[in-house]
C-alpha cells in the first residue's frame, strides 16, 4: 500500500484548490476500502479537517474511514459525539448516518454500557429516516 510520505501527501491535496480535494478524498475512500486501517494513523488529522473542507464527499469519505477503523482513545468521545451527532441531525446524508451507525456499532461492542443509549438513539430516529436507514437501524438492533 502507501508509504506514510505518500498518506501525508493525499491530507496534505485535501487542503488544496477544488478539484483536487474531491479527487483526493474519493482516492482516500478506495485505498479504505482496499486497506480498511491505513489512515489509521492519521484519523485525528482527517477529524482536525473536517471543518475546514467545503466539499459534501469529504464527510462521507471521513464516515466511512471511521466506521472501518480502529479509533485511537485519544479520540474516542470525539468520535462518538460526531457518529451520535451525524446520526440525529436532520441534515445529514443518508450516506453519511449509515457509516455513522456502524461506527456506533463498534462502540457497542468495545463499551457495552453503550449500548442502551445507542438503542434509544435508533429507536428516536427510525421513524424521522428513509427506509434504508431504518433497515440499517433493525439490523443493528438485532445484534446488539
């Protein structure tokens, strides 16, 4: 896969003029998806971004990654409070909750004591989602 110059290099094209950072972010997504834990490393500099880029994909792609991550404990309730956020605001692509509950997944399954909490969140937002979503939700809740 990459070296870490090379994964340095693509955070540092995100900061870039459009429309490298789209480019960049959805080359992000596929090396991800190829190599689940490669940006692993750099998951605090990914979330650091986050404001500061004004393109819909980079959430999506940021979703994605850490849903298939292992999070540091560095960054661990930021990252929950944003898959928890994600989840409830109204705004937010469908794409984006759906990673967004499997990182909450993972969460469950490291802290069980979560697990009430995330259930609640599920059930509260069923109801507000599109049906993918709530079929998403009814699989997790099932194996919670």
């Amino acid at each position: 896969m990459l070296k870490n110059q090379q994964q340095e290099d693509c955070l540092d094209i995100l900061e870039l003029e459009t429309p490298l950072p789209y480019r960049i972010s959805w080359v992000i997504d596929h090396m991800v998806r190829l190599e689940p834990r490669c940006f692993e490393a750099y998951l605090k500099d990914l979330l650091a971004k986050k404001n500061r880029m004004d393109f819909p994909g980079y959430e999506r792609n940021l979703s994605f990654i850490l849903s298939q991550s292992i999070i540091p404990d560095t960054i661990e309730s930021e990252v929950l409070e944003l898959a928890f956020f994600w989840i409830s605001d109204p705004n937010t692509k469908v794409a984006v909750k759906a990673h967004a509950l499997y990182t909450c997944e993972n969460f469950c399954k490291k802290y069980p004591e979560l697990k009430e909490e995330f259930r609640e969140i599920l059930l509260n937002e069923m109801p507000r989602n599109s049906v993918g979503f709530t079929s998403r939700a009814k699989r997790i809740l099932k194996r919670l």
